[in-house]
C-alpha cells in the first residue's frame, strides 16, 4: 500500500472521483487544497458556509455528482443549516467539517463545541474519522451513500478543528468505486406482478392523472413519463421538483400541481380518479395539503424509497424501483387502447381557460411590473437547454406556474423551502455547467441573504444571470401580518416587511458584475440579452410591484 499524506490521499482521492469544484470556507484542509494545486479541481472559497452548502447543492443537482462543501470547526453549524434544502430536496451533497480530538475534549477549546448531532436531521450518513486509516473507507462510503437509494447529503466530521487528521502519514490505497461517482448509482427493477397490475389499474381507470415528481428529475426518466402519457392519454402534473418533465406546451400538460399550484392542475387531478405519483413524496406541497387527490381516488405510487410507498395515501399498487426502468418496463408491457378522447380533452378545457385568466397579468404594461409579465419575458427569451434557478415562496410560485419550458433541454431547479437558496445555488450549477445558460430567479428578500457572493461569482468567473423580482419587501406575507392584525395592518407594521428602496444594480455594478435596472416591461428583453452576452455575473434588478400577490391554491 502506498505510504502518503492524508492529504495528498483527499486531493486524490476528489480528483478520482470527478470533483471539479469544492466550496468552503478555510481553513479546512489547507494542506489538502495545497495538493489540489495542479489538478483540475477549483477551490471555491464563498462568504459564508451556508452560501458554500448551497453551491455544493446546485452542484450536485446539475451534474448528477455529488457536491463537496467544508467548514472547519467554527463554521460546522453554519454548514449544517445549509444541508436542510438539500436534504429536503434528496440531493447529494457531501459536507466535511473539523471536530474535536480527544487530547483537547472538555477543555474549552477555542471555538469548539459539540455539532456533531447537528448533521443529524439533515443527512443520510453522518460519520467521524478519529483515526486516518478510516479516511479510505468513510470516503468511500460517503460517496455510496450520496448516490443510492434517494440521493441525500451526507456529513463527515474529521478530528482536528480543520481536520488535522488527515496530515498524517500513513498507507493509504485508494480505491475508486466508479458506480458512485454519479446517481442514480442503481436502477433496480420492479416486480413484474406488480408492473402488470399497475397497467391493469391505468388501462381500466376513466380519468387517470400522473404526478411527476422530483424522482422522475433524479431519474432522468422524463422521456419514459411522457411516452407512458402519450400511449394511454393520461394528462400529466409535476410538482415543482418534476418541473420540465413535459413540455408546458404539450397537450397532456397540466402545469404544476399543489400550493404554488395552476388552478388548473389542482382541477385535474381533484377530478381524476386515479392518480399515479412518481418519485414524489406525496407531502403537503404537491398536495395542496392533502386535499387533492380527493379521498376515494385510487392511487399507484412508484418510487426508490419502499418507506415512501403508501406513506400519505393508502396504494393500491405499489412498484419499488428506479422511476426510468419501471417506466420502460410499464411501456413494454402496454397493450394499445382507444384514446381517452373526452378525459384528454377536459384536462385541455382546465389549461386553456387557466391560460386565458392569466393572459391580462402575462401582457401587463402596467409599471411597476407584474411578476407574471416578467415571467412572460422569461419565458419567451429562455434559450434551450438553460437552466432555471428558482428561489422558494413567490419566486417558486412565479416561476413554477408562469414560466413555461417549451424548449428542448430547458430545466428547472428550484428551492426546496430554505429562502435565499436560489442565488448561491445558482452559482453551483453553473460551475457544474459552465457552458449552459443559468437564469437564477429570486426575490429581494431572498438575494439580500447572500449578497455578498457576488464577489465570489466575481473572483471565480461563474457567470450566472440573476434575475431579481425587486417589490423593496418581503412582499409574499403581506396577506400573514394582515391576519395576524386580525384583518387589517396598522401602525409600524408594514416596517416588519417592507424594504428600503435600494437600486441593486448599483450595487452590483460596484461588485464587478454586469447589471442592469429594468423599470418598463419593454426594457426586460434587452437587458436579458445583455445579461447573458456579458461574459460575467450579471444582475438584473427588477422593479416589480409591491402589491402583487399570487392567487391561492385552487382547492
Ligand atoms: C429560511 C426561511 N425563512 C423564512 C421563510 C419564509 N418566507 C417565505 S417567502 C418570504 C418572503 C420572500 O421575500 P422575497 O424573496 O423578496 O420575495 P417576495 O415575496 O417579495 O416576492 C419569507 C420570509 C423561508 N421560506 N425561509
Ligand atoms: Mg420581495
């Protein structure tokens, strides 16, 4: 076995396994990063280890990899905090922090306190190396763990405030298990009883919907999700996680269904009567609280996670299996049948007249500028195969329901819940995809968390386009404080809310981005453009109304 450095065995180790980028705040493993030197790893240093978290977020949802991010001891709880989106959201996301050694435990080492038990609710895996001969095998087995199964993060505490475990020497081999270097590392099969008796239940139902969820993104089983639609007319919702699964264009496209919802998906799916999730957790979002699907209808669910099946809605068919191959084998099995003609067509009837409702917010001049309009905007200059970055609230709900992906290769990434995720997170994936146009879409609120990774974008040259929904407020709880005044704002309430109004192109201009501040509807597409041909982080600041609310979840 080769003698080496626990350091040179981690740079090695990451270059092994594909890391290009690693996000952290030093000083962890310097000596590490030292050996990084000349290999073709980026050592992202950010502002903060939540913003770092994020990025290595965004990195593992666009590449399908795993993200690494790192804090020495003094920032581990910061680092923690930064894991809940992507747990939430079953990304893969590999954290490294320092923890205490023995030598100096109980003694008030400087900036120590015990964090280990805070990785716990926001992991999969969470693990101490004490001694360097485990470094091989805990490495491994984090890098297994962020990739089977449901992907989810993972957490790995070396001994050491900045892991000085790892400077050591010792044997070390290093063994690259390719399998893990991606997910989903396994796409196991489903019973084949069960398969048959899935096409049985969605062959025999009157008004079958799918919910696509974000298995189906995980998956990559897009292509198989729609082709099963196409083959047995059943119109398709996704929650926000399965954005993108079809075309919004397409005539079996209901829109996204739950609380950031279309009215016209929570119809189709409240009237179908059989639903048939795949790969989503079934929670409250996508169900608008459990209320749609209506009780009495049938559900089939198919996911990875055996614990997830019939964890909200009794089944009646359960498939266990990776969402593309379960997919390919219902297909397979599929014999032809008449057209759902009149199901199909009312499922159409609920879009087009969602699309109607919509049009006047869509085509607004009004100034300053609706949200929806924006959208609009969005939707008609977004290139194909771009990437949109979602921040969570009204930036989820704007983007999810009025920003259409008709183009091929269009995705969506979106927040998982953690306000201020989008922008960090949007930094993330554009490393991991460089050559990809990403259009980050966030309020005011949620920018100010991470501001300053403007420098970072900056420094590293990842030239995200943000795109902020400016309304100078946290605009989404306008309709909480009027409740919880008991129906009506008074007094100092609206400063528990609203913002100073402050331009943040200039801002960001003197970040060393290129900005633009757009205040007419008519302006937006050029500044798009310039945005997205600048050859730098760009920042497009968008003054927005403050008084416009997104309707409610039809229910
Ligand atoms: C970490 C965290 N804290 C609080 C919230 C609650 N929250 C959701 S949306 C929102 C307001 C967001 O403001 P902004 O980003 O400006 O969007 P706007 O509603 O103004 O469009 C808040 C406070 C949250 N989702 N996450
Ligand atoms: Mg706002």
């Amino acid at each position: 076995m080769p003698k080496m450095t626990g350091s040179r065995f981690f740079a090695e180790a990451m270059q092994a396994y594909g890391v290009t980028h690693i996000f952290f705040v030093p000083t962890m493993l310097l000596p590490a990063m030292a050996e990084m030197e000349d290999m073709n790893i980026r050592r992202v240093v950010t502002h903060g280890e939540k913003a770092a978290a994020y990025m290595a977020d965004g990195y593992a949802r666009a590449s399908r990899k795993p993200g690494i991010c790192m804090a020495q001891n003094i920032g581990g709880a910061n680092l923690a905090a930064g894991l809940r989106d992507a747990y939430m959201a079953c990304s893969p996301v590999i954290a490294i922090t320092g923890g205490p050694d023995s030598d100096s435990m109980y003694r008030y080492l400087y900036q120590e306190v015990e964090d280990f038990s805070m990785f716990n609710p926001v992991t999969k895996f969470n693990a101490r190396i004490d001694k360097l001969s485990r470094l091989p095998d805990l490495l491994r087995q984090a890098f297994r763990e962020a990739t089977t199964g449901a992907p989810r993060p993972v957490h790995l505490e070396m001994r050491g405030s900045h892991g000085q475990v790892i400077e050591e020497e010792g044997n070390l081999e290093l063994i690259v298990e390719e399998q893990y270097k991606k997910y989903p590392a396994f796409r196991p099969e489903p019973e084949m009883d069960r398969v048959r008796e899935a096409i049985k239940a969605l062959t025999s139902a009157q008004k079958p919907v799918i919910v696509a969820g974000g298995g189906v993104t995980a998956s990559q089983a897009q292509p198989e999700v729609v082709e099963l639609a196409e083959k047995l007319s059943i119109p398709i919702a996704t929650s926000l996680n399965g954005k993108g699964t079809i075309s919004d264009n397409h005539p079996l496209a209901l829109g996204v269904v739950g609380t950031y919802s279309r009215r016209c998906a929570n119809q189709g799916v409240a009237e179908a009567d059989l639903v048939f999730f795949i790969g989503s957790h079934t929670g409250s979002q996508v169900t608008n609280n459990w209320k749609i699907p209506r009780p009495g209808a049938a559900v089939i669910q198919l996911d990875i996670s055996p614990a997830d099946l019939g964890r909200n809605y009794p089944n009646s068919v359960s498939l266990l299996g990776d969402a593309k191959v379960t997919l390919r084998r219902l297909i397979e099995q599929l014999k032809p049948i008449e057209p759902r003609t009149n199901w199909v067509r009312r499922a159409q009837q609920l879009v087009s007249e969602w699309r109607e409702e919509v049009a006047p917010l869509r085509n607004s001049d009004a100034v300053p500028m609706r949200p929806e309009r924006l959208c609009k905007e969005i939707t008609e200059f977004l290139p194909s195969n771009a990437v949109v970055v979602s921040d969570t609230g009204h930036s989820g709900i704007w983007t999810g329901t009025m920003i259409d992906l008709n183009k091929p290769g269009q995705r969506y990434i979106r927040c998982a819940g953690s306000l201020g995720w989008a922008f960090p997170a949007s930094l993330g994936v554009k490393c991991a995809l460089p050559d990809t146009p990403v259009l980050c879409f966030t309020g005011d609120g949620g920018f100010y968390y991470h501001l300053a990774e403007l420098e970072t974008a900056v420094r590293f040259g990842i030239n995200a386009v943000i795109v902020v929904n400016d309304n100078r407020s946290l605009n989404q709880e306008i309709r909480l404080f009027d409740a919880a005044y008991g129906g009506k704002q008074r007094g100092k309430a609206r400063e528990m809310w609203v913002f100073e109004d402050i331009n943040l192109a200039k801002v960001a201009e003197a970040m060393g981005c290129f900005s633009a501040r757009v205040e007419q509807p008519s302006e937006l597409k050029g500044a798009l453009e310039r945005a997205f041909a600048a050859n730098k982080p760009a920042v497009v600041d968008v003054a927005s109304d403050i008084n416009a609310l997104a309707a409610r979840a039809w229910s």
